[in-house]
C-alpha cells in the first residue's frame, strides 16, 4: 500500500504499479492521519519533501510530516505490531564538524536556520521513534539517508544532479552555488533500495547511514555532467544558500557488517544511467 498526497511526489512514477494485483494506492497526507486498513506487516515513512527548494517552500508542512507524520505513521506500526522503517537524513549531520560521518556523530545543525525545518523535523523523528521503541516496544529500525539520485526525479526539483542533467540537457549553463567545491557523496537509486528493504528485513535499530562513500565536488560533477551529455553550454555561478553544508560522506561500515549492504553502482555509471532516463523522458515532468 502506498499512501501519498503528491505534494513533491508525482502519480507518473507509480503508473506502472497500479494494475499490480498487490499494489493499492491511498491518497491522504500522513501528516493529517495513516488510516491504512491491516493488517500491516511494516511500515516505511519516506513521506517529507527532502529537496531544498521543496522544503524551503513548504517549510510547516515538512516540520508537519516529519513530527505529526512520524507520529501517526508510528502508531499505524504500533496498532499493527508491524516492523517501522524511518527514513532519516544526513542532514541530522548538519555542516559536519568530522569528516567523514559515522553514525556517532551529533550533527551540527543551526536551529534557527532556513534548513532547519527539514534538519530539526528529522531529528525529531528520530527522537519520538526512538521513545516509541524504549517506551511502547515498537520494532524501529532507522536509517540516515544521504544524497540519493536516479531516475523518475522531477527534472527541476532544484537538486544538484537533476538540475545539471536539465540544463545540460536543455542547452542551458550549470548552476553551480558558491565556488563548487564543496562536496557531497552521491548514491544511485537501486542501490540505495536495495538498502531500505535490506533495513526492512532485518531486525536492527540503527541509526544506519545509507550512502554511498564516493565523495565528488559540486565542481567534479558539474564536469562530469557536461562530459556525459556533450553539453558545450558551460557553467555559471551563483551564490551558496544559507548553512549550505561543506563536505558530506558517510561511514558505511554499520550498513556493510550489520546489513551486508553496500552500494554497487558507481556514480559515472550512475549519472550516465539518469542521463538516458530524462532523454527519453516526457519534458513536461
Ligand atoms: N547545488 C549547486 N547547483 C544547483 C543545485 C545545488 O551547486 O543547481 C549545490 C548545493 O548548493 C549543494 C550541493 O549542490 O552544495 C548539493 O545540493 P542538493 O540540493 O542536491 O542537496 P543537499 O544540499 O540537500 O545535500
């Protein structure tokens, strides 16, 4: 069953599933209520725009998602005795002050800041998932999720790869914001599923960092995408926005020796594998 109100989602990337005779589809906002009828083996709360402009435009409806949401996502999972999956973020990591990033790690976020409706909600989440397992007994399992791209993205979500697959798709110069040298670890989507159900079957609590460790610069990308597309339209700078973080890379080692998961496909493969996809996709998504 999956329940979405669409509000970063689109109904293009469940077409496919609808006449699966195990797929249902409810329309509601988790964060209003989860009123899945059961019985519920699990339950996986991926629900949160997670795109900087996303949630920069939504900031109460993200605080809302992932404090209301969680709650009533884990109480689905607590009627049900059902395995809860929460799909945190490395932004709980904030602007790291270590580097690399194992799971240890307190974060260093600014409270107050623009990002901090997406940092602080997944925190939360974090929190009053954790207290449902101390307190109640529900079975949690979190994972900290860092930048994931692939196909089926919203051509302009304002996200790093897709928008520089856009662009140079589009003829258009690349964005970069700042001097595009920070740095952030990019993993492809197969990989990182292959990650959640490997969390969802197991029995482990976590905090577990799902990444993948290939650590690439804004400007290393931007290159590679050019290179990729054949695109000659060439780069252009912007300022960085606010509490932008300078270098994110997970330490995987709890998700290879607990899960016996780590990513498999490079990020060349893997920015080549989206560049075919939003080819051939409708323009207008
Ligand atoms: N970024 C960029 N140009 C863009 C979009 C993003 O240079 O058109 C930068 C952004 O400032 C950040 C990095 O790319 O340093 C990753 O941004 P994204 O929004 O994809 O993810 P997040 O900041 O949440 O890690």
């Amino acid at each position: 069953m999956c329940l979405d109100d669409f509000s970063t989602g689109r109904p293009e990337n469940i077409a496919h599933l609808r006449e699966h005779p195990a797929f249902a589809f409810i329309h509601a906002d988790v964060s209003v209520a989860a009123d899945v009828p059961g019985p519920v083996d699990a339950v996986a709360h991926l629900a949160s725009p997670a795109s900087p402009p996303d949630y920069l435009r939504l900031p109460l409806e993200t605080l809302a998602v992932g404090s209301r949401g969680t709650e009533n996502a884990l109480e689905l999972a607590r009627r049900n005795n059902a395995r809860f999956l929460l799909a945190s973020t490395s932004e709980v990591y904030g602007d790291p002050l270590t580097h690399p990033q194992d799971e240890e790690y307190w974060g260093n976020v600014n409270p107050v800041g623009p990002r901090s409706v997406y940092d602080e909600a997944k925190r939360y989440a974090e929190a009053v998932s954790q207290a449902y397992r101390r307190t109640l007994g529900v079975d949690v399992g979190i994972v900290r999720i860092f930048n994931t791209y692939g196909p089926r993205m919203r051509r302009h979500d304002g996200r790093v790869v897709s928008s520089f697959i856009a662009q140079a798709l589009g003829g258009q110069p690349l964005t970069i914001y700042g001097d595009g040298k920070q740095t952030r670890s990019f993993c492809y989507v197969d990989d990182l599923v292959r990650g959640l159900v490997a969390m969802l079957d197991s029995s482990e609590n976590g905090p577990v960092n799902l990444g993948n460790p290939e650590e690439w610069t804004v400007s290393d990308l931007a290159e590679l995408v050019l290179g990729i597309t054949g695109s000659d339209a060439g780069i252009e700078y912007h300022p960085l926005p606010t509490d932008d973080p300078v270098r994110r890379r997970p330490v995987i080692t709890r998700a290879c020796e607990h899960l016996g998961w780590y990513p498999e496909v490079p990020v060349v493969d893997g920015v080549r594998r989206t560049v075919d996809w939003f080819r051939n996709a409708d323009p207008a998504l």
